[in-house]
C-alpha cells in the first residue's frame, strides 16, 4: 500500500515523537525528579526535533509548549496499543479537540498536501492533528497493522513500517544496528564444528 507523502512523514514523526519519551525502567531520575532519558527537555530541544522530523510551521517559543508536547507523546502512543474502534475513538477526539479544518496547501518544496490546523497554531496541535489525520488514511485503509513496537531488547520504541514487504521491526533509535552487530558476534563466538 502506497501512502501520500504527507501521510508518510506524519506517520514517521508520530513514531519518532512518540519514541522521546523515557520508557519506564530505562530512566533514571535527576535531581529535581525528571527523567535525565527525556530528548524533549528544553524549547532548543523541541525545535530540533521539530527541524528533524519535518513538522513545519511556527517554531515552539515557551517552556509550555514544551510540556504540551511532551504530554502529548502519551496520547499518540495510545495508537500503537488499540485496536481499531478504540484508534477511531482518539482520532476523533484529537480532531475535535484541536478543531481541525482540513485545506490542502502548498508550502517550501511539497506540492500540495494536507494541512488542518494553521502554521501559526502551537506545536502540540499541530503534531496531533497530523498524527491523527494520518491514522485516518491507515484506518480507512486498513493498515493499523503496520503500527508495532520495537523488536529490539530492552526497547520500548514504536515502529511504522512502511515497507513494502512489512519487513521492518526496529525503531529509528538504533536498535536494528545493535541486532545485527549482536548477532554477528554471537555467530562469530560459536564453535566451528569440524566434519573431519
């Protein structure tokens, strides 16, 4: 199933929101009670991911729309635990909330795509409302199944795996690289046998 590239980069940049946040037992605590595993910390930190990822439109000026996103990231995690209904359920919700209006535009290189908030809305309405218009083409088409959870040990990250033979297991985080480095070792640590 081929995806519109809007759909695509929204999908992708749910996951990789998603995947900012500390996963429990992989923190651990500072000083002050935050988790020091956080990668969304600080506006400059937002503002990089924001660049990374491609969400476009105002940049995060506050520490609070820091801590919008940052909850955020729970809410949009739900989409990677539910079945479908209940996805249709958040999505819906998430629509409403941040009173989408869908108008398709043109902006920097994209030709025209979907937009339903305006540039200048914060980041957290922007980010969710992508998410979930995003959710609406996997819904509609049938393919919450490409939504998983990293196969990778000792990681909690989420995967969209847009590949063509649904062959992706590993989040964006390096866990694929660990995997595969892991089991050369362990092939290159084997006994030999020898048929002599």
């Amino acid at each position: 199933m081929q995806f519109a590239h809007d759909t695509r980069v929204a999908l992708t940049g749910a996951a990789a929101l998603v995947n900012t946040r500390p996963w429990p037992g992989s923190s651990e605590i500072d000083a002050a009670g935050e988790p020091t595993t956080d990668d969304l910390r600080t506006v400059a930190d937002l503002r990089a991911f924001m660049d990374e990822w491609g969400w476009t439109g105002a940049p995060p000026r506050t520490a609070a729309e820091v801590e919008d996103v940052r909850a955020l990231r729970g809410r949009l995690h739900r989409f990677w635990e539910l079945d479908e209904d209940a996805v249709v359920e958040v999505v819906n919700e998430l629509l409403r909330e941040y009173r989408a209006l869908p108008q398709l535009v043109r902006h920097d290189a994209w030709d025209y795509h979907l937009h339903a908030t305006p540039s200048g809305a914060p980041p957290a309405a922007r980010m969710a409302v992508e998410a979930a218009m995003a959710m609406v083409d996997l819904v509609r088409a049938g393919e919450l199944g490409r939504l998983g959870t990293c196969a990778g040990e000792d990681c909690g990250g989420v995967v969209v795996d847009l590949s063509r033979n649904r062959s992706r297991r590993y989040c964006e985080d390096g866990c694929g690289n660990r995997a595969a480095v892991a089991a050369y070792r362990a092939r290159r640590a084997a006994p030999t046998t020898s048929t002599t």
